[in-house]
C-alpha cells in the first residue's frame, strides 16, 4: 500500500504511451493518430495493420491518441481488416469511376471466389477495357499519392442536401431513417459517401488490386486475406454467377433493390406478398431440380450428393426435394456423411484435441465408399449411425434399395470428387445449396453471404442446442477455415446450384438474433457482436406468424413441419429395412 503522502495531482502529461500486444510501447505527442505509431511500430510488414482494438474497442487508425492506451493491430489477415480493406478499396473505385465518368453509377453487387466484388454499371454500358484502365490508372496514382481519406460528422439537414445534391433522394432517406442527429461520412478527393464501418485512414494502404472486366460489368479484385500480399489466380465461377444472376432477377420481378426496398413494403403491408412469391420462387426451382433428377433416373443416375456450408438450409432443401421426387415418381433414400465419421477416439490419435470433423479425413471414407456402391448394387448393407454424445459409430438401419430408387446423400463433401464410386454402378449428380444474399444495403453497401449464414446458425444454435450467441462465434473461424478447404474449391464442379437466401430473412432473424447478441460479454466476441447488431439496425423487424411451415428459414427459427418428415415414403418391395442393434 502507498504512502498517500507519495500520492498528488499533476499537470496532464503532453505525451502518452500505447502498449502494443507483442509487448512493445512506444510514446507519442497527445493526440496522435494511431496510424502515424503503426507506421513507425510496424515498418516493412505485407500484412500491415488497418485498424487496432484499443482498450477493447475497435478503433480506425485516424483515432488520436489522448491517453495511454493498450492497442492490438487488426491486420488484413483479419477477418475485420480485410473487410475495411475492401470497403476502403471500393470507396477509391467509386471516387474515382464519378470524376471520370460523371454520369455513371457504380454498384458493388456481389462478392467473387477469388477475392473481390463483381460491379455493375448504371445509368449506361459497361466500361470498356480502355476505360477500366483508365480507371485503374487513376486510382493507382491516388495510391501512391497517398491521400487521407477523412471522417466528417454531418447533421442530417446536411445529408439530405448533399444526396439530394448527386439525385440519390432513397439513399439520403434511408440514411435519415437512422437514429440520431448526425451521420459520419468519408471523404476522399473531394467526394463524399456513406460507408457501412471504418475505412483505412489512407490510400496508400490500397497497394493490392486490379479490375478485370467481366460480361456485364467488371471485377474489382483484392487479396483473400489467406495471403494479403497478393491477389489469387482468378477463377471461372460460371455456375455461381448464374445462380446470382437468377437471384438478381427475383429481386427485380419483387421490386427489391436494397434493403431500403424491403423496409418499404414491411411499413407498407405488402411483405406478406413479398414472402409468398419469395417462397413460390424457392419452391419452383426445387422442383425444376425434381424433374431433372427424375430424367436422370431414367438415364441411369442414381447417386445424388448434396452439399453446403454450415447454415445453407441443407436439411429443409433435402426434405422439399424429397418431397418433390415422389411426386414425380421417384422414391430417394436419405443418408447422412455423418454417420461415416471416425469414432472419436481414433480422431483424438489422429487430431489431437483440436479434433476437425470439416476434413475429409475424419471420414472412413473407404467404407463410405463401399457401402454407396454395394447399395447402388441392389445389396442389403448395414449402415452405421454415428452418436455425437457418446462419439461411436453404432449400428444403424440395414437397407436394400430397389434398382427404382435414388440414393440422396447429404454432407459438407459432397462436391468432393475423392467420394466418386465406380460410374459403372450408377451415374452421379451433385448438388451445392448456399444462402446467396444478394439484397444489399445500398448501392455500394454490401450485405455478406456469410453474415447472413452466421445469424442463421447463431439463431438456430440456441433454439435446438442451447448455444449462447458467443459460443457459436468462438467456432465460427473454424467452421469457415472447414467450407474454405472443404467446400468452395469444388462448387463449380456442381451440376446444380440452389440458393437458399430469402430476401426478408434478415428482418424475420433480426428480433430472434440481437437479445442473443445483446448478452455477448467476452471480449474476445464482443466486436463481432456489435458489427453484426450494427448491421441489423438497418432492417425494420418482421414477425414469424405468416412464415410458411416449409420454408427453409423454418429450420432456423422453429415451427418446421418438416422436422419429423421421413425423406423416404417406399412401399414394402421397393426397399427391405430393419432397425439394426
């Protein structure tokens, strides 16, 4: 305990001291902006920092230091920095294709697999290659300029004058609908705009990018922030580009361009009509995909694999497929890749603690194997059911399918071609299921694919498994590094795509997800809390009584009417089976 006689008041020092995590400090005039200690503190790096955690808050580097502080760099292999990379990237292509070509409307519409946004060019014709490059060019040289990209508070009166200013009337009212008297928006060369979240304080930070042109647009690209020092090959995406493109045409027959859109018809009464023809859509192409699969019987397929990241709907969309082939016919069998997971302990020899059911390698895949193809071959074959409580592989149901049968196989590596059997005992089809979001903020405000998916499972987490919110955050790294590994490298190898998005979910979870985010205390999650809250905020919240009982956002929410539904009704000489024990 100290003498209080060693304790007084002192003159407020003029100088402060930031602590970094690696344990260095470093001390700097009162009121420098952080950037100016990273430059210094982290020199040289090609994976720089692009913001910071500041005493447990998520800072922009332009934030100046008035006290001590302890600061971590949020880096581009941040999850959090390479989003303000990008968002950074897409404001310098924006400020950049007005001045040049002044009566063009850039919008950033959806992300790519190799990092970076596919854009769309309002108002006129897609920029030519010159022009692309003409842009490129100039937004290369405001990089090496290194211009700050500036915070400036605005008075809603201000807003409103300075969109109405540009004819963008719906952006300046949906900005005015938000809470407050004030907005804070960024300002680079002279152009102002509205960002969702914090921008790198300057654009000399933005060394890594390209555009590439693309029908109906271009592509902005940027590093994967797997390797923030440079950009991936690109890679053909047709099959995902279509299912976007389809996507795109349902909000438009829906009159759905932005959220501020779908807040519209919720205030307005029409989003029952909304939620109807959402449905009517989903439930069209599941069975154009039934039909297909039924050509396909006729013509010898008869294994069916199908395939998703965590949160797609893959269960809901197996079932309604399901449903649809009996209609036409045809009656499937439903086998989960789960039940073929190593028993626990060999995954604990092999793993270690850190056991990783996403690798393919925690499958026996050889009996996988076997049993697809003795099955497909007309043998009766005992299938195992794995217990995830216990972690053994038990003794399931012995199966004997009739040559009239499709086998439906669900699991995260369905796409895997290592899972093929011999293509002489039947024909294969797969089938990757995903939540495309493609209902965006605003133009140039994204909605991400994997927010979307992330609320999802944080709602359905704590209906049926009893997670708190922070617990699904704390897994969700290792869910995502799985579908990265797993998953999207084999997507285009899919023969179909189905997206499972709906364009109101975001406002149906939006009630359900903030009281689970609300109570998020660990710091650790606590940032990632309030960014997804941050995002909702922008969604008018919509109640669930008027959800159908078989949509695919019922297996998220509850009330599904498909839960108990056996994906096979089969009369008794199309398939033998008995309870194994």
């Amino acid at each position: 305990m100290p003498d209080e006689a060693d304790i007084r008041e002192t003159p407020l020092r003029d100088r402060v001291q930031v602590l970094l995590s690696d344990g260095r400090a470093f001390e700097a005039p009162r009121g420098t902006p952080l950037d100016a200690v990273f430059r210094v503190a982290f020199a040289g790096t090609e994976d720089p920092p692009v913001a910071a955690v500041v005493d447990g808050e998520l800072r922009e580097l332009a934030w100046p230091i008035v006290r001590d502080a302890e600061a971590t760099p949020v880096r581009l292999s941040d999850s959090d920095g390479m989003r303000i990379y990008s968002r950074s990237l897409s404001f310098l292509l924006i400020v950049v294709a007005s001045q040049l070509f002044p009566k063009a409307s850039v919008r950033i519409d959806y992300s790519v697999p190799h990092g970076g946004y596919f854009c769309r060019v309002e108002n006129r014709e897609p920029f030519t290659p010159d022009e692309l490059n003409r842009i490129k060019t100039r937004m290369i040289q405001l990089v090496r300029e290194d211009r700050p990209i500036v915070r400036r508070r605005l008075s809603f009166e201000e807003v409103r004058a300075l969109f109405a200013a540009r004819g963008e009337e719906a952006k300046a009212q949906q900005l005015l609908e938000r809470e407050g008297d004030h907005l804070h928006l960024y300002s680079l060369n002279g152009v102002s705009d509205y960002f969702y979240g914090y921008m790198v304080p300057r654009t000399g930070v933005l060394r890594t990018f390209s555009l590439e042109p693309f029908p109906k647009g271009f592509i902005l690209r940027f590093p994967r922030r797997e390797d923030p020092a440079k950009l991936l090959p690109s890679q053909k995406f047709t099959a995902l580009r279509e299912v976007f493109d389809e996507y795109g045409e349902w909000l438009s027959l829906l009159g759905m361009r932005d959220v501020g859109s779908l807040n519209e018809a919720i205030r307005a009464g029409r989003i029952e009509q909304v939620i109807l023809v959402f449905e009517a859509l989903h439930e069209k192409r599941i069975a154009e995909i039934a039909a297909t699969l039924a050509r396909k019987l006729r013509e010898g397929t008869r294994l069916v694999f199908i395939a998703g990241p965590s949160a797609s709907g893959k269960t809901t969309f197996s079932k309604r497929l399901a449903i649809q082939l009996l209609a036409n016919g045809v009656h499937p069998y439903p086998l989960e890749m789960d039940d073929y997971f190593f028993p626990r302990d060999a995954l604990q020899d092999r793993f270690g603690d850190q056991t990783d059911f996403d690798a393919l390698s925690a499958l026996d895949v050889d009996q996988l194997r076997g049993d697809l193809a003795r099955l497909l071959a007309g043998e009766p074959v005992g299938l195992p059911r794995y217990d995830f409580r216990t972690g053994r592989r038990e003794p399931g149901p012995t199966v004997q399918l009739e040559e009239s049968q499709m086998l439906l196989v669900e699991g995260i590596h369905g796409l895997n071609p290592s899972l093929s059997v011999d293509p002489s005992v039947a024909g294969h089809f797969r089938i990757f299921v995903s939540a495309l979001t493609q209902l965006n903020l605003d133009m140039h405000n994204r909605v991400s694919t994997t927010d979307t998916r992330l609320i999802r499972r944080i709602v359905r987490d704590a209906l049926y498994r009893g997670y708190r919110a922070a617990g699904t955050l704390s897994l969700w790294d290792n869910v995502r590094r799985g579908e990265k590994d797993n998953i999207f490298p084999y997507q285009e190898g899919a023969d179909i795509m189905f997206n499972s998005a709906l364009g109101y979910e975001l406002s149906v979870l939006k009630p359900l997800v903030e009281p689970l985010l609300l109570q998020v205390r660990e710091p650790e999650y606590r940032i990632e809390a309030e960014r997804l809250l941050a995002l909702l905020r922008w969604f008018d919240p919509y109640h669930t009584e008027n959800i159908p009982k078989n949509s695919i956002l019922r297996e998220f929410i509850g009330g599904s009417n498909l839960r108990k539904f056996a994906s096979t009704f089969r009369p008794a000489a199309d398939c033998a089976a008995s309870d194994g024990s």
